[in-house]
C-alpha cells in the first residue's frame, strides 16, 4: 500500500482521529494507552511507543508483537525494581525500552508494521494497552533538469520532481526557496523554473515531506555555468608601469596573463601586430633581444560565453633609444640638463638689480612729488594773485596773499570748477 498517496494519507488522518477518541476515553477512564502520534514510523528510521497515562508504582513494562500479551509473543521487558532487562522470543536486537516504558525499534523495516500490546505490572493491578504501527515506506524522490549547461545570467532551467506527494519543497544551492522574480514554481510543486540562472544556483534538490520534522531529498543535480572571463591581469617581471615594461638588452622578461572563467579561458598573444605561435597563458624571454622589443597584446577568450577580453604592454629599453648600433645608449651623445654661471657674471646680475630696482623707486617717488604738488597749485592759484573770469558776471580779481614762483604752473581751462565758479582765465594781476 502506498501510503505517500493524497487518499492514503486521508485514510491515515482518519486512523488517527479515531484514536485520539479512544485514547481520550481510555484517559477519562485512567487506563494506559500508546500514544497516536508515535504509532507512525518511516522506513530506516527509528520509531518510539510512547505509553500514556501510566501509573506512577510501575513494577514492570513488557511489550509484545500482536494483539495479546502472551510469553511467546515477548518483545521486551523492563523492571523498575532491579533496572533489569529481559529479551523475549520476538527481540530482533532492535528494541530497547527506557525507564518510562517507551519501546525504541531502530532503523524500522516495512515488517515492522502490526499491533503491539504493552502490560503495565504495578502493586495492585495489571494494565494493557494495543496499538497499530504503520511503516510507511521511505519514498526517495526523482529529479531532472532540462540542461546540464548554461551560460551565466543568460539561460534559464527547468526542474523537475517525480513523486506521487503532493507535499514537495526546492532547494537551491541547499538553501530552501519559494517563488521570486527569477523562480517560478509549478501549482503542483513539481516543476521549478529559474530564470537567469547564475553560477550560484546550483546545485539543485527537491524533497518530499514524510512527517512535519522528516524531508526526504532528492539527489542533487548539478549544473554546470560558463561564465567569464570577468577581468584580465597582465602580470610582468620586471613590473611594468602604466602599460610600459622597461628592461635591458639581454635580461630575461616575464609576461602572464591571469582571467577567472569556466571553462578556462584560451589565450593568444600578438607582437607588433603578429600572431604568436604559441597560446599559453605566459610568455618567458630568456634573453631579451632588440627584435623583441614592442607591444605585446594577451588576448584571453571564453569560447562558451563569447566574451573575449585583451591587456597590452610595451616592452623597451630604460630610454627611449631607437635600434641599431649607432643609435644605442653607449653611443648617444650625453646632453646636460644643468644651468651654471660665473662668479663675475653673477656679480653683474647683482649690480644690474639693485641699478634697475633704484631707478624705479626715483621714477615712483617723482611721479608721487607731482601728483601731490599739482593738487596744491589749486589753492595755490591765491598766492601768485592771478584774475579769473566766472563764466557770467564781471571780472573777480583775487587779492594777493603772498607771492612765490612756480616750476610747474598747468593751464588754467574755462571748465575747471573753482569755489564761486566756472571761472575763465584773464590775466595775470601785476
């Protein structure tokens, strides 16, 4: 009988609703009984018979295989008095009983299924107690997934479970889910759809739910991602520096090209524009010849993904010396970048300074002395007694209020503004 199937389990909830009904009559009545969720065990997993209700002057708890109590029928039996065992003719050597009179039988078997009476010897009074144990064998769930290879973030996979259960759980990467945006699980739980399906998805499981606390899993299914290459390292020795690799004639120069991809990127290398014969990763000069000289190009691609990606380095002399032995560095003309002069000529530097700096500060101090003595010819105009003529009315003589002689005397114009002006210039007053 398949018990994994949806009418089986209907006709099992039922077993059980029957005996808690008389398990709640057998404990209204203080009479023992097997307690109802213990009589389900699971195939290759222990099962435990719980006794419910036992008095507390238990002498002795045996347990039997069938529906009555008789000595051939002895499983096993537990004294609490001498904490002693004793095995019956029905003992497989997979029972055991505690000291509260819970029968243990390890890694069930599908056999194991029937009725078992527990006897209860207290002081006073022996109480018995039947119940029925259904194995319910271990259903191992079948998966399968539409491919076995994809590209990283491009592909999407299709799962699918193979049970007769309805109750079914996904895992992916071992890590329970449920719908998302990238995961779209069936209505019947069956089939799991993933979407963009990443390097991290994988692998895949589903499960089956035996008990509320027992998963039974599926294999797991293992998807192989292409993904890559992400990024390129060209390494060198000597270290280059921003894309220029310096080394001497004759030295030995290292190149390797690094990239993460599955599976394993191919690597071509390209010199002064020509394609190299080999197509390592890694490129050694033993001893570095000016025919050698360039730019190398590494050139890694993912022939699954389509993703091809290059670094370049420019392999040359520590100077910038064209080819040829006229032109090498032992013959190239030293050229110095340094600025010496003499002692006398500095000297001269010095006088020429101090010269030219005495000048200016003449030239800045005459031009001071005007700008301030042509303000006071303003008001000086009073001390030479000259006549001015507003531009209406009579003339105004000035009255002298002294007299001096001026080096610099400007013209005096009808559109200078003066106190009581505009006034014109007449003649001087004798």
């Amino acid at each position: 009988m398949d018990l994994s199937r949806p009418r089986c389990r209907v006709w099992r909830e039922l077993v059980l609703v029957a005996s808690l009904l008389a398990c709640g009559i057998c404990q209204a009545s203080s009479q023992i009984y097997i307690a109802p969720d213990s009589l389900i065990g699971v195939e290759r997993y222990s099962s435990s018979l719980a006794i419910e209700n036992a008095p507390e002057d238990v002498q002795e708890y045996s347990w039997h295989r069938g529906a009555n109590d008789t000595e051939e029928n002895l499983i096993i039996s537990y004294n609490t008095t001498s904490h002693s065992r004793r095995d019956g003719p029905m003992y497989s050597g997979r029972e055991s009983v505690s000291i509260r009179g819970t029968l243990r039988i390890w890694r069930s078997q599908l056999n194991d299924t029937g009725n078992y009476t527990v006897r209860v010897d207290t002081i006073n009074d022996t109480q018995r107690a039947t119940g029925w144990l259904e194995i319910l064998e271990l259903e191992t769930p079948q998966i399968s997934v539409n491919t076995t290879s994809v590209v990283d973030g491009e592909d999407a996979v299709a799962a699918t479970c193979y049970t007769n259960d309805s109750h079914i759980r996904w895992y992916v990467n071992y890590v329970p889910v449920s719908g998302n945006y990238r995961m779209t699980i069936s209505p019947d739980n069956k089939t799991l759809v993933i979407r963009m399906f990443g390097r991290f998805d994988s692998p895949l499981q589903c499960g089956i739910e035996i008990l509320p606390e027992l998963i039974q899993k599926s294999d797991l299914v293992y998807v192989t991602v292409a993904y890559g290459p992400y990024s390129l390292l060209l390494s060198s020795s000597p270290t280059d520096f921003n894309g220029i690799l310096s080394a001497e004639i004759g030295s030995q120069v290292e190149m390797e090209c690094i990239s993460y991809s599955r599976p394993e990127s191919k690597y071509r290398w390209i010199h002064n524009g020509s394609l190299l014969s080999f197509s390592e990763k890694n490129i050694t000069l033993p001893s570095l010849t000016w025919d050698q000289m360039g730019r190398y190009r590494c050139i890694a691609e993912n022939s699954a993904t389509q993703v091809t990606l290059y670094e370049e380095v420019h392999v040359q002399a520590p100077c910038e010396c064209s080819r040829g032995p006229l032109h090498s560095p032992r013959h190239r003309p030293v050229v110095s970048r340094s600025f010496t002069i003499s002692g006398s000529l500095l000297v001269l530097l010095i006088i020429f300074i101090v010269l030219g700096f005495t000048h200016f500060l003449v030239v800045l101090i005459r031009a001071l002395f005007r700008h301030y003595s042509t303000r006071g010819l303003l008001t000086g105009i009073l001390t030479v007694g000259s006549a001015v003529q507003p531009v209406s009315g009579p003339p105004t003589p000035l009255p002298s209020v002294g007299s001096g002689k001026f080096d610099y005397f400007p013209a005096l114009t009808s559109n200078w503004i003066l106190p009581g002006g505009p006034y014109a210039v007449l003649k001087p007053v004798s």
